[in-house]
C-alpha cells in the first residue's frame, strides 16, 4: 500500500462518466500511484497536487499524463497563512485559485 490507503469522496461515480472532473491530491509525498492509476482509467480528469514537503510528483507520473497533472508547494489548513515551513492555503482559497 506504500504510503497508505487513499481516502475518496464521489470519485467512483466520476470516473465512470466520460465528464470532465478535477481531483485534489493532498500529501504526495513522492508517491504518486494513486494519482497515476486515475490518470490512466479515466482518461478525462485533471489531478492538481499540494505538498509543501516535496517538490513535484512521483516518478509514477507518466509522461502521456503530464498535461492533466498540476503540482503546487502548498499545505492545506483552516486559514491562509506563511510560515518559515512553508505556505498554507484553505481549500476554498485553493479552489477559487485555480477557477473550479
């Protein structure tokens, strides 16, 4: 399981539609699997990744599935705020960020 079990919300009805769908990964911990396995059976859904303790995806990231990945340096939190660690957002802050 590497780094752990993932936890879902109404992804199973998304990925059997052919709509577009967008996916938040948060904790990629250079693990990228998870991400990867969806990339690959869905075909028509973006992933956008936040870890402010890693630089990018994992090496599982194909590189046909580039284009539906976004990777940012950023925790999740209750507030918005920037620390010496790093920068934190809420996941509203997040989502008005990138228009969905």
């Amino acid at each position: 399981m590497g780094d752990g079990g993932k936890w879902t919300c109404g992804v199973s009805s998304r990925l059997s539609q052919k709509k577009d769908c967008v996916i938040y990964s948060f904790g990629v911990n250079q693990d990228s699997s998870f991400e990867e396995d969806v990339l690959e059976t869905t075909k028509h859904c973006e992933i956008w990744g936040y870890d402010y303790s890693v630089d990018g995806w994992g090496k599982q990231i194909l590189a046909n599935h580039a284009s539906r990945v976004h990777f940012n340096k950023i925790g999740l939190s209750g507030t918005d705020k920037k620390d010496d660690k790093a920068q934190y957002h809420t996941l509203e802050t997040i989502m008005k960020q990138n228009g969905v």
